[in-house]
C-alpha cells in the first residue's frame, strides 16, 4: 500500500461498500468453513464407531470451544494490533507483534498439554457423559490436549494474515489442511478397514493406503491425531507465506520486540485485547456445558448427538460465512482506523452490516429447506435425525440475528474496544440456562425449548451489540502499545 492509498486499495476519499467487504471476505469465509470442517469430518468419519462415539464429540464440542477461549488470547489482539501497525505502515512493530503471539501461543499450549490430560474425567464426569459414551469423551480429549501445538497456533496465525488482509494465504492454508484431514482420519480410525466402515469417496483408498503403510485404527483417538497431523502442515505452510509474500522474519522480529520494550509487554498487549473476547467464549462454552448436563443429558443421547451434529455440521456452514464477513470487516476497521480515516472504518461498517443481513436471511432459508434432507448423512439413527431435523428448523430463526451479531461485535474487536461486546455476549449467553431450563422442563417442551432459548438470546445479543456500534465509542478508544503508553 503507497501513501496515496487507502487500506481498500483506492485512492483517497473513495468509499469503501460492500464490494470491498466482500473481496476481503470471501477467502476468509471459505477458511472458516474449511476450519470448522475438521468437526464435520470427525462427526462423518466416527459414524462407523457407533451413536456413542457421536454424542461423544458432541458433548465435548463446548468443552474444544472452552479451550479455544485461552487459544483466542494470543488470536484477538493480534488482529486488532496487527492492522493497526499494517494501516500506520510500521512493519517493524507488525512483525514483533507477529513473534509476540507466536510466542504466547506456544507458551498457552504448555499449559494446556500439561493440564488438560489430568482434567479430562472430571471435565467428562462434570457434562454427565456415562458408558462408552464417557470412555470415547476421555480418550478423544485427552489426544487433543497432548497434540494440540498446531491447533494452538493455527488461530493467532491467521488473526495475523487478516489483519494484514492477506485472507487468501489463510484460505489456502485451511483447503490443504481439510483435503489432509479428510484423507487422513479415515486411515488413522480405521486402518485397512475403513471402506468396512463408510462408503464414503476416498474411504477405500484411505484403506488401502494404511494397509500398504502399516497404519492401524486408533478409533477416536486417530481423528485428533489426524487433526493436529494436518494442522501442523497448514501452519507451516502459513508461516512460510508470512516471510515469503510479507518479509516476516520471526527471528529478527524477536529483535525488534526487544526494541520496543520486550516480549513481555508485547504478550501482555495482546491479552489485553484479547481477554475480555475470551471470557465471552469461556462464558459461551461454560453455557453449554450447563445446558448439556442439567437439561439435554437428561433428555437423552439422541438431544445430545443432535446438539453436536446440528451445531457442528449446520451451524458449522453458517457461522463461518457470518465470522468471514465480520472478520473482513474487522480488519478494514482496524486498518483505516490506523491510518486515521474514521470515515472508512464507518463505511466498512456499513458494508459488513449489509452484507451480513444478506447472509443471514439466505441462510435461515436454506436451514428450513436442507435440514430434512441432510440430517440421514451423519447419522444412521432414525431418533437422532429426528432431533437434527427439529434442532435446525428451529434454529434457522436466530440465524439473521446471528449474522447481525457477529459483524458488529468483531467491528469492536477489529477497533481494540473489546470489553462492552464481553458484557453484552456474557448477558445473553447467561440468560440461556434459566430461560432453556424454564422452557424444556418447567413448561415440559422437551429439548424443543433449549433450542428456542437459544433463539431469544441471540435476538438479544445482536440488538444490544448494534446499538453499542451505533453509539461510536470505539472510534476514539485507545489501544495498547508495548510502551505501556496509550493511543
């Protein structure tokens, strides 16, 4: 970018619209969607295990969404940070940025592989998991905790590449990294058996390919190794790109961090930043976990294998286009705001708003029209498509206002000004475990009523989210800088 350009690539004074959102958003969109195919693939490729191993994943999806609530501190800040320094043109502080999270990253994955192991039964004795359920929870989160460098890092990498804009690198990373996971999990589940097991493409020669190597089916656990396994390729991949096509030097921009105060302060920028966004991801997962094992558990395993599937595979598609758009505009926030163009980071508001709304009201349409049709895909078990199939008719309602919600609160998180969003994402999400277990068992409409819980609350959220943008505050909020000094 030369100084007579915008951060939308055009020269000054011309408005960024939603054609800008949209050309930054679609690579990111297709990542997200990508990302959140390594829940989909595990929920596809664990059919042959039995309903128990599914409701296995799907009971720990919100226990994955807790962890990645620490994974976000090294993430959220970065991106804020990130296209701040990007928009100033300060590549020197970018890159210790870049090095600074890398560095927090590998330090958060420490913590959680040396703790997660020992806490995984009482974690899965807390959700209520019982039988074989339980078993296949233990040894499926366990293998997560200890491999999960990769899986770490990945989050801050690419909260790095869209706050420099380069959403198409990340987009890469992500189609090589499913392409490896969709090969791979079959062969480390099933060994030479896996055609037994799914006749699903590529299932007989995943087979074939881990009988000529060796490999044998770990069950569960080969579905995180095979996550970790092709994550770890992607961030290298990533990595590369950042020095290759952005000059990134993650040795000498450990040098630079030195220069602008040490590490230390970098890493604590960013958490800064970051905190208040993971405590509204911790309170979110700390929701689930609640509604799982004081209302769904006792509604059944075809409720809790319909939460995971429903949440996994529909909302899996849906909340990446709306996470896409929002993210996009997050980064052209972030970047004309340190450029000092107010008025573009208000036009790419607007431009992610209308662009959302979109996307929302298509999605809802297409939830009511796909779910019959999609539900036999990931489960064999007539009750368990049942449930899916009520689970995403009446979820595609909070759909519009899912897509509402995620533009304007990650606009706060592109702007640095994170911790109204966390008070309003802490409100909603807390309101659902009294009014779900209001609506499913004092007014006795079963798990049709946590699903409608859900739906309010997001109604809420979204509201109260806009109007916070609508007020302006962040346009002037100050953002950390490693000198402990405020901007």
């Amino acid at each position: 970018m030369t100084s007579k350009q915008t951060v939308a690539g055009e020269t000054p004074g011309a408005r960024i619209g939603v054609r800008h959102v949209a050309q930054l958003a679609w690579p990111a969109v297709l990542s997200y969607l990508l990302s959140n195919a390594y829940r989909i693939n595990d929920q596809f490729w664990i059919q042959g295990l039995g309903p128990e191993a599914q409701a296995a994943v799907g009971g720990t999806v919100f226990v994955v969404i807790m962890n990645f609530s620490v994974v976000f501190l090294a993430a959220g800040g970065t991106l804020a940070l990130v296209a701040r320094a990007s928009g100033a043109r300060d590549l020197e502080r970018r890159d210790a940025l870049i090095a600074s999270a890398m560095v927090l990253s590998t330090a958060i994955w420490i913590v959680l592989a040396c703790v997660g192991p020992f806490a995984t039964p009482h974690i899965v004795e807390f959700l209520g998991l019982r039988g074989e359920t339980a078993t296949f929870a233990t040894d499926y989160l366990r293998t997560l905790y200890l491999c999960s460098l990769p899986l770490v890092l990945a989050p801050a990498l690419d909260h790095v590449l869209i706050g420099i804009g380069s959403t198409r690198v990340m987009c890469l990373m992500e189609l090589l990294a499913v392409a490896l996971h969709y090969l791979l999990a079959p062969m480390l589940i099933y060994g030479a058996r896996a055609a037994e097991f799914s006749d699903a493409p590529l299932a007989k020669f995943a087979g074939g390919l881990a009988g000529a190597l060796g490999i044998e089916g770990h069950g569960i656990v080969g579905a995180a190794w095979s996550a970790a396994l092709a994550r770890a390729i992607s961030v290298t991949l990533g990595l590369f790109a950042l020095r290759r096509l952005h000059g990134v030097r993650l040795r000498s921009a450990f040098a630079h961090a030195r220069r602008l105060g040490g590490r230390a302060l970098l890493v604590l920028d960013i958490a800064r930043i970051s905190l208040p966004v993971s405590l509204s991801i911790a309170t979110y997962a700390s929701v689930y976990w609640a509604l799982i094992k004081w209302v769904v558990v006792p509604l059944g395993d075809d409720a809790l294998a319909a939460l995971g599937i429903g949440f996994t595979v529909f909302e899996g598609v849906s909340f990446p286009l709306f996470l896409g758009v929002a993210m996009a505009g997050a980064s052209l926030v972030g970047r004309s705001l340190g450029a000092g163009r107010i008025d573009e980071a208000l036009d790419a508001v607007r431009g992610a708003r209308k662009l959302s709304l979109g996307l929302g009201v298509c999605i809802m349409i297409a939830f009511w029209v796909s779910a019959d049709a999609l539900a036999p895909l990931f489960s064999p078990d007539l009750g368990v498509q049942r449930e899916v199939i009520g689970y995403v008719t009446i979820i595609s309602f909070s759909q519009v206002f899912v897509a509402i919600e995620a533009a304007n609160e990650k606009v706060l998180l592109g702007a640095g000004y994170t911790r109204p969003a966390m008070w309003v994402s802490m409100l909603g999400n807390g309101l659902r475990v009294p009014l779900a277990w209001l609506l499913a068992i004092q007014f006795d409409f079963g798990v049709h009523g946590v699903w409608w819980a859900i739906n309010l609350t997001s109604a809420l959220k979204a509201s109260l989210q806009f109007a916070l943008v609508a007020r302006g505050r962040w346009l002037v909020a100050p953002i950390a800088v490693a000198s402990g000094a405020r901007t």
